[in-house]
C-alpha cells in the first residue's frame, strides 16, 4: 500500500516549514537513512530522512514551497511490486498525529495510507512517523512498523523501539506477541478547578527539549500554582523596572591578557564574554534554585549548566546553548562559541544546539 511522506516536526515547537530542495526525484529508489529533502524553518536549514525503504511514486510539494504545514503530505513511497497507477487521491491538508482510528473501506486499498511525523527524531534532522498513547505522549514508529503492528492487532504504546531515540521500528514489531500489548483500562479523570497557570509550552514538550539532560521535576501544589498565575497577571499588567549594575573588570581585563599571551601559541585567544559564560555556569551551580525552566504544570531544576548564548543574525537571533560549560575550560568555551557563531550566522545549527538551557548571556 502506498505511503504518504509527511512534512516532519524538526523541534517541538515547528507548526511549518519551508521545502527548500528535493534530494531524490519521483522514481528514485531509497532506503531507510537515506536524504529526502532539505527542509528549512525559521531557524536553520536541516537534511530530512527517509525512514522506510520503497521507491518515490510521486513528489506532491514542490521544492521552493513555503508555509508546509507540519504533519501535510509532500511525497507517496511505493513498496515493491507497485506503481504510480495505485495512488489514489492525495489530500494536502495536515493529518492529525493523534488519530488512531483506521477506517476499513473498499478505496482504502487505493488510497495511500498517511503516516504521521514526531517531533524530533532522527540522529541527523528528521522526525519518524508518531501517534499519541493513552496518556497523550507520541508514540515515536516507521511507517511499515505502524503498518504491520495494525495488521497483526498490536498496541504500540506497549512496544520498546530500538530505532534511533527509541523509535519503533520494523523488527521490533515482528518480534512483538499480540496478546502482551493490549491496552490497559483508562484510568478516570476526574475534572477540577484549577488557578490560571502561565500559558506556554507544555510539560512533555519542555522534557522533549531537555532529553539526555539531568534534571529534578518539581510539581506544583495549589499555592505554587496561584503564585505562578498572581506573577504572571503582574508581570503582564503592571509596569517593570530593571536593576542595572556597573562592574569595574580592569582585573579581569589584565588577567585576560595574561592567559591570551600564553595561549597565544596555539592560536586560542578568549573574549570577555568567555569569561562571563564561565562565571554565569559556576554561579548556577552555586545556586541550584536559579538553574531552572518552568515546564507548564511543574519545574525543572537541572544539574547540568547549560547556558545559552545570544548570536545575532541577519534578521534574528540565535541563542546556541553551551551545554556543561561550569565543567569546560575557558579555552574549550572559547572554541566551541566561535564554531557555534558560525554556523549560527550560516543557519547550520541543529535545533538540540539552540534549544535548551536554564540562563542566557546576551552581550
């Protein structure tokens, strides 16, 4: 049956993007890996990934295409022994990632079947096929995988996949048993006054970002969550003012020159700013309660100091994230800010390179 190619989430928050270049052409033969197209958001410009294995039927978005809604159709896969002549009619409105329900009909068997995109899922860029479990959280599968695991009557959100960030793929489908992946009973939920919280990002979006980071979720009880609505309400009604403070750096300027003489032979040479980037990572560790990100119902509060850097581009802002920077060098910051500033001003960063973070140093 044929499969629709789905414009991919690139970050958690992408809703469109841009399809700046086709990497194959309709007839193209591709396996899974290989690089379908170059998808470009408002950040950076990034390589999109097959996941399954097939040959390209049919290319339905032009490259060039603007404002690709996330989840819309932009190609048709074909499996082996099919042809152009088994696709049927292509809708180009965006398929919702939380419909489950398949529809057993006589023009199924013509119509290509639509595979939703995750929100961030191959090693280089793409986001593989998703769905939601009972909870709400997305079920990361290839297509195929969500094909056979349909056929063979089994529950995704009860299958570990071995694919890249967990992704559920082929073999681990067919290694699967039918009747240890039913659905456990729903729990009843129950309805409850609630304070107005801050509006923003969800909880399992802002994890999402802070994958493979250690961090300590706190939850908020009832007088948390009515500070958090009161702060908010005062933050957007009521006129601010912002303490400044002057700092005389003349010991640190010459203790800069100091260290730039001596690295002067391996071509290093730090910024002020290298040193502010240190002083900010070691004072987050020194005061654990400012090294964290509200996360919509809860709080964060990592362990890692993971700061964030203000790089202005044409146009914009990019803020790289300096991940651990309480435990590298000046030196190691120095050389990692330079690289990360390039490729910010190319546009060349992945979005786990801006995303993130607890503290930011705009200068």
């Amino acid at each position: 049956m044929p499969t629709e190619i789905l414009m991919p989430a690139l970050s958690p928050t992408m809703e469109e993007g841009t399809l700046a270049k086709w990497l194959v052409k309709e007839g193209d033969t591709v396996s899974s890996g290989d690089l379908l197209a170059e998808i470009e958001t408002d950040k950076a410009t990034m390589e999109f990934e097959a996941v399954d294995e097939g040959t390209v039927g049919k290319i339905i978005v032009p490259e060039g295409t603007e404002g690709v809604k996330v989840n819309s159709p932009i190609a048709v896969l074909l499996e082996e022994g099919e042809s152009a002549d088994d696709i049927g009619e292509v809708s180009s409105a965006p398929k919702d990632a939380s419909a489950e329900a398949p529809k057993e009909s006589a023009s199924e068997d013509k119509a290509p079947k639509a595979e939703a995109s995750g929100d961030s899922g191959s090693t280089a860029s793409a986001a593989p096929a998703a769905g939601t479990d009972d909870k709400g959280d997305r079920i990361f599968a290839s297509p195929l995988a969500r094909r056979i695991a349909k056929d063979k009557g089994l529950d995704l959100s009860q299958i570990k996949g071995s694919g890249p960030k967990g992704r559920i793929v082929k073999a681990d489908v067919e290694k699967a048993e039918p009747g240890k992946t039913e659905k456990a009973a729903e729990t009843p939920k129950t309805d409850g006054a609630k304070p107005t919280m801050p509006t923003g990002m969800g909880a399992d979006v802002v994890a999402r970002m802070y994958e493979g980071r250690e961090y300590e979720e706190v939850k908020m009880d009832g007088m948390r969550k009515t500070i958090a609505a009161r702060l908010t309400e005062a933050k957007q009604t009521i006129p601010h003012f912002y303490l400044r403070r002057d700092i005389q750096l003349d010991a640190l300027l010459k203790f800069r020159g100091q260290l730039n003489k001596q690295l002067e032979a391996r071509g290093v040479k730090l910024s002020v700013n290298d040193f502010i980037i240190k002083a900010c990572a070691l004072a987050l560790q020194q005061v654990p309660d400012a090294n964290a990100v509200w996360a919509g119902d809860r709080i964060l509060k990592l362990k890692p100091s993971d700061v964030a850097v203000a790089v202005a581009i044409e146009g914009g802002l990019f803020t790289p994230v300096l991940k651990d920077a309480d435990q590298k060098s000046l030196s190691a910051l120095s050389a990692q800010m330079k690289d990360m500033a390039a490729r910010a001003r190319d546009r060349k960063l992945s979005p786990e390179e801006y995303q993130g973070g607890s503290f930011a140093v705009s200068n």
